[in-house]
C-alpha cells in the first residue's frame, strides 16, 4: 500500500496523464482508492475521486465533485472521523487503525487503510478488504503447503539417490570385509573415488593384501611346526623305545650279578675279598632299582601300563605308605602328621596311586632335615580331593620348579646325588596323573616345600 502511494503521488506531482491509469492498476490488486479534501466553506468532507466509479467525471484539480452513492453504510461516521484526522496528515505514511470507540470504526474493522497528504487541501485514502488478505494468505499457505509437500517429495527422492549413492559402495566395502573375516581374499573393494570412502576401500584392500600374505607365512611356519613336531615324537618314541630295551636287557644281568656277589660273599673269608663283593652288592641293588624306575616310565609314557581304576579310601593308600616308611622317618627323628580330611573315597588306580604318593613321601623325607616335619592333607572342592605332601626344609628356585617332572633332572646336582636321587621318581608321578587326566604341581611354602595332585571322589552313597 506504501509503494502504491508513492506511485500515485509521484505522477500527481508530474501532472501526468496516466494519473488514473496508476490508480486504476492499484484498484486491479483489489485495493479502494478515494481522493479526499475539505470544503473550506462547510468544513464538510469532499471526495474528488471515489473507487473508479467517478475516474470519467471528475479531476483531482477539480474544486467540486459529485456526492459518492448512499449505498455505503456508515458512511456519515467515518467522514466525521476522517475530518478530524484529514487535517494533521503529511506527506508521510499513515496506516488507519480506528480505536474501538471511534466513530466510523466499523466500517474499518473489515478493511485496511493508510492515508498521506498529496498537497495543500488534497489527501490520498487506499483501502484494501481484510477478506482479500484473508484469502490471498489462505491461498500462499495452501499453495506453500503444496510446494512444501513437492519439495519434501523431491528433496526425499534426492536424497535416496544421494545417500543409495554413498551407501552402495559402503555395503560393498562390507561384503568384502565379511569374507575377509572368513578368511577369503578373493574379492577387493572397487576404487570409484578419492574421497574417504575411496580411501577407506584402498585400506581394505591393503588390509586383504597383508593379511593374506601373513597367512601365507604362518602356513609355511606351520608346516614347518608340523614337521619338527613330527621328527620330535618319532625322536621322543625312539627314546622310549631305547630306554625301555636297555633296562629290560639290564635287568637279567643285574639279577645274576647280584645272585654271583651274594654266592661268593657267603663263602669267603677273606675280608677285603667280602668287602669288595657287599660293595657289587650295594651298587648292583642301586642300578636294579633305577633300572625298575626306568622300565615303569617308559611303560607309563608308551601307553602300554594301562590303568584299573577301582573305588578305595585315599587314606588307607596313604597310611600304608607312611608305615611302610616308618624306618626312614625314625632315623632322622621326623614328624609324620596326616589330615582327617583324607580319609575319603576316591575313583582312580590303586597301585598306581600308591606309586604315587610313595614317590612324593620318599622325595619328602630325602629333603627332610633332622628333627622336620612332613605333613600329608586333603583339600576338598565339588568332585575333587587335592592331596598335598609338604616338608620343612629348603625351598626350590622358580626355574627349577617348571623342570622337576621331566626325566633324570635334579634341581641340586651335587645334593641329589648325596641322596641317591635319579631324577625319576617325580617323572612317573608325571606320567600317572596325566594318565588319570588330574593336575599336580609344586609351590614353596614359608619354611619348605609343598607338593600337590589331584583325585576324583567317588560318586557313591551312603548305601555304598
């Protein structure tokens, strides 16, 4: 409404004559235009030009004009409210917002108006209806509404092929990655761009490339594990079979070399001569016994001593054992003590049990000082009886603890020997729990050592 003022002013001031052509392209846009002065006689309210139903009969230069129609309600209460602002406006713009108690105002609540001073006398009043701004902003929101949804419907079928377009290399990059997680590095990742999709699809690809190239290696190394593996159990098997041959031919002459040394010792009087035959004796008795040592872990680690498993009480094994070796603990004044907790029933093989733990008690009492202590105690957990033999004593170095269950090795090379130990009887304590499929082990304890195997309870009643 401002900027079609100010086109009609313009041309007034020009004089021009497309004046009311001006006026009649603002009154297309739906819009009232009414050229307004005052009688300066009456001091009555004359309307020179009045909505185009005037535009032929009268001139805005003209002092008097025709009276408008009647047919406009309302008509004396706005002209009265017009006169008394007509006289303050300039040549700036003034919107019409009548207050609900002035005169005239009614026939300004369905309609707009701004008003200016065009000269001394003469004053410019456009009106447009507030139904047509009504319905022109009705129209833009129903058609904004509309250019909305075309442009949600547009923006949504770019974006698909947007995002098809950045997700399809994407979901190829994964395709490849999921047979690269299965080991399969036949397929790589096609290269399209240089951005950090392309760039993501070169590390796959150099991922693939190094990974298969890994494998390649760990597969030749593996062979190369196999076959060392393989040379080492025919190795492994062929000492077994050695020491298994040498001790079963050493048996029969160590037997008859002692029957010999006994024979001659009976009938000799000569006491150096019966010195040096209890000497042959003595070691004769030594080479037997490792030999019988050696016979049993070969036949435990080739598989051929089968085992009988039978259902006994863990503590009879154990108190046999104790008494049997009641001479040795008496020498060296050691105290003996056995837990209650042992007395259970267990499901493995008797005599091998037994073998067992005459190893670990024999190994206890060498590495007993005089006047120590060994003490033999079960350990109950769900299904299992941890059996441990601990003797005050000297403890063992950590890297001598991981090697005391391999054949023929002695932590103390020097004492050992003192001892008559042969590094064997902690070997076939080895090879019998494995064969029952059980756990052993060593740890030190604060003054001595502790040695420690597993067996399975009984699954029995009371009934049983």
């Amino acid at each position: 409404m401002k900027s079609s003022a100010a086109s009609i002013r313009k041309t007034y001031e020009e004089n021009s004559d497309t004046f009311y052509t001006e006026i009649n392209q603002i009154e297309n846009k739906n819009a009232f235009v009414s050229l307004l002065s005052v009688d300066e006689e009456t001091g009555a309210l004359v309307r020179n030009y009045y909505s185009r139903v005037f535009k032929d009969q009268v001139k805005p230069w003209d002092e008097k004009a025709p009276a408008p129609p009647e047919n406009f309600p309302g008509r004396e209460e706005e002209d009265k409210w017009l006169l008394e602002l007509l006289p303050d406006l300039d040549e700036s713009y003034t919107i019409l917002q009548p207050e609900d108690n002035t005169p005239g105002k009614n026939d300004f609540t369905d309609k707009i108006g701004l008003a200016t001073r065009l000269d001394d006398n003469l004053y410019l009043l456009i009106e447009t209806p507030k139904g047509y701004l009504k319905s022109t902003a009705d129209l833009a929101v129903k058609y904004t509404a509309y250019l909305s949804i075309v442009i949600l419907l547009a923006g949504s079928v770019l974006v698909y092929l947007v995002v098809g377009r950045v997700t399809k290399p994407l979901s190829k990059i994964q395709e490849v990655a999921d047979k690269i997680s299965k080991m399969d590095f036949s397929q790589k990742c096609k290269i399209t761009s240089q951005d950090e999709i392309g760039l993501l699809a070169v590390s796959i690809n150099n991922m693939s490339d190094e990974l298969q190239a890994n494998i390649d290696k760990l597969v030749q190394a593996n062979e190369i594990l196999q076959n060392d593996l393989l040379r080492q159990q025919q190795t492994d098997r062929m000492r077994q079979q050695f020491i298994a041959n040498v001790s079963h031919d050493f048996k029969t002459p160590l037997t008859l070399m002692i029957s010999y040394a006994e024979a001659l010792e009976e009938g000799e009087t000569n006491p150096q001569k019966k010195e040096y035959c209890d000497i042959i004796i003595s070691e004769s008795h030594k080479m037997s016994y490792m030999v019988g040592k050696l016979l049993s872990l070969s036949k435990l680690e080739s598989g051929t001593d089968k085992l009988e498993t039978s259902i006994f009480c863990l503590n009879e094994v154990i108190s046999q054992v104790v008494n049997s070796h009641r001479i040795l603990t008496s020498k060296k004044d050691i105290k003996v003590e056995i837990d209650a907790d042992l007395d259970v029933i267990v499901n493995a093989d008797y005599q091998k049990i037994g073998q067992v733990v005459t190893n670990l008690f024999e190994n206890a009492v060498k590495y007993t000082p005089q006047q120590g202590r060994i003490s033999l105690s079960g350990e109950l957990s769900e299904n299992r009886c941890r059996v441990s033999v601990v003797n005050t004593g000297s403890r063992i170095a950590k890297e001598d603890q991981e090697n005391l269950f391999i054949s023929f090795y002695r932590a103390d090379k020097s004492r050992s020997r003192d001892l008559q130990s042969y590094g064997l009887g902690l070997a076939i304590v080895k090879a019998i729990m494995q064969l029952h499929g059980q756990e052993y082990g060593v740890e030190n304890t604060p003054d001595g050592v502790r040695f420690w195997f597993d067996l399975e309870l009984a699954d029995i009643d009371n009934d049983d």
